[in-house]
C-alpha cells in the first residue's frame, strides 16, 4: 500500500467516525478496526494530522478532504463543559 493509500484509509475511516459523531474532536487514544481487522489509532492520526498543518507540512489536497468533514485544527478552542450543581 502506497503512502497515499494508507492516508486516504485513515481518512476514510475519519470521516465515518465524522458520520456517526458529527464532529472530529476524535479522543487521542480512540482506536478502530479497520476493514482487514488491524486497530488504527485513529485519535493519534488526527493529532498528527493537526501537528502538519500547524507546521505548514500537510499537503493542500489533505487539508481541503479533512476541511470538508469540518476538521478541528485547534482543539484548545474547544472544551467540555463543566459539570453543574
């Protein structure tokens, strides 16, 4: 499998993770089963994915996929909230 490929699967199964949540703040240590049963973690891929483009090292046409499913580039602007009384 090619580089692109393996991107373009972990995308893929982003952007269910995406369909089913509505949102990618994806936990860091949420993993899944891709489609041959290996566990991807797929909360560290997001990370990473985050980490490239602050550096400016994700290609454009990763960060228009990833833009297209609402991508959080900046996890710091969002928090959960605090529990009430």
């Amino acid at each position: 499998m090619t580089q692109k490929e393996n991107w373009l699967k972990n995308y893929n199964l982003v952007r269910k993770y995406y369909e089913e949540n509505g949102d990618l703040l994806v936990p860091y240590k949420y993993e899944v089963k891709d489609e041959e049963g290996s566990i991807i973690k797929l909360g560290a891929w997001i990370s990473t994915q985050r980490k490239f483009y602050k550096k400016n090292k994700l290609q454009d046409w990763k960060i228009k996929l990833l833009e297209e499913i609402e991508m959080v580039w900046t996890c710091l602007l969002y928090t959960s909230p605090s529990p009430r009384d």
